[in-house]
C-alpha cells in the first residue's frame, strides 16, 4: 500500500502570521509552505562576505542590504527569503517584507541550485524594481551576474575578478566574497599566490 502525503494549503494571510510567530522560516508558493534547511558553513562565509562589503560601500547611501530574514513577495502567491538582498529608498511592505529589491543573491547549493536557477529566477525577474541578480557557487568559484540592463544576459566572474554593481554604485570582487570559504578552488588559487 502506497503512503499518500497531505497537502495542506494555508492562505497568504494566515502565511504571513505565522511565520512572524515562527522559529524557523518558510518560503510560500502556491499555498504551500517550504521549511528552510540550514546553510553550511562555505554558504555562512559567503553571505555574511557580501553583506559584509555591501554595508561597508552603501554606507550613508539610501540603499541598503539586508540579509536572509526579510521575505520579498515575488507574486500575489508567493514569498522568498533570498540570502542577500539591497532595497533603495525604504520601500518596504512592512516590517518583515518588501517586493522592490534592486539586487538579489543567492549562494548556491547542491540542493538549492536548481531552485534558485529556474523558479526563484523566473519569480525574481519578475520583479520590476530587480536590476541584478546574482548567483554565487559555494563550492567552486564561479559567480554568475544577470543584468536587467544586458536583458538578463549572464556574466561570469571567477577568482580575481571585481563585479561591478552598478545599479547601487558597488563593487564586489571575487576574492572577498570567497574569503575563508574553503573550496578546491580557493585553495588551488590560495597556493598560485
């Protein structure tokens, strides 16, 4: 006899109450709720690397980062916590939300990969406030720039590069971002130094 799963779907307000309430956070699609797994320590470095370098360059500018715990609603149905992400100007839905993020990040997984390079890609293009989204490889060194100004055209960034981030006035090089990280990567370009 086959186990036969449960679906139980909850609507956007009842989402939204609960997981303000919540110890762990959950994305929503579709009525559907997604616990959040936890992040290895490479996917840790990486994020707080970039949050890190965003707020020391967006210092006294009217863009800000913030990292994975504000939720950016993609659709009517549909909330993501991204790893990272910069909203200008204050535009927020309210204390916990915003849906006018101007840069995403993602730090990439095994398990995460295919999400975040096919659904969250389609929801985060979406958005019309988004002029970048970028996707950073945790285990290798690879990080791939999409650009509304290119028509979401990607760039490649690898080991002693800089991304220039230009709807914010930013620049981000690989070698922060990757700092601490331990990779094959790294280590092979570590050692060549």
């Amino acid at each position: 006899m086959a186990l036969v799963q449960s679906i139980h779907y909850l609507s956007v307000k009842a989402y939204l109450a609960g997981e303000r309430d919540s110890e762990i956070r959950h994305e929503y699609v579709d009525g559907v709720i997604h616990a959040m797994a936890g992040a290895s320590v490479n996917h840790n470095k990486i994020t707080a690397n970039v949050l890190t370098q965003l707020m020391v360059q967006l210092k006294n500018k009217d863009c800000r980062p913030y990292s994975s715990d504000l939720l950016v609603k993609t659709a009517a149905n549909r909330y993501r916590y991204p790893d990272v992400l910069v909203v200008c100007h204050e535009q927020f839905l309210d204390d916990y939300s915003t849906n006018a993020p101007v840069i995403i990040f993602e730090a990439l997984s095994k398990a995460t990969r295919q999400v975040d390079r096919k659904q969250k890609l389609f929801e985060y293009l979406q958005l019309p406030s988004l002029l970048e989204y970028v996707l950073i490889e945790q285990d290798w060194v690879e990080i791939e720039v999409l650009r509304r100004s290119q028509n979401w055209r990607p760039d490649y960034y690898y080991w002693g590069d800089t991304i220039s981030l230009a709807s914010v006035g930013a620049s981000l090089s690989a070698v922060d971002i990757y700092e601490q990280v331990v990779n094959a990567d790294v280590l092979a370009a570590k050692h060549q130094e």
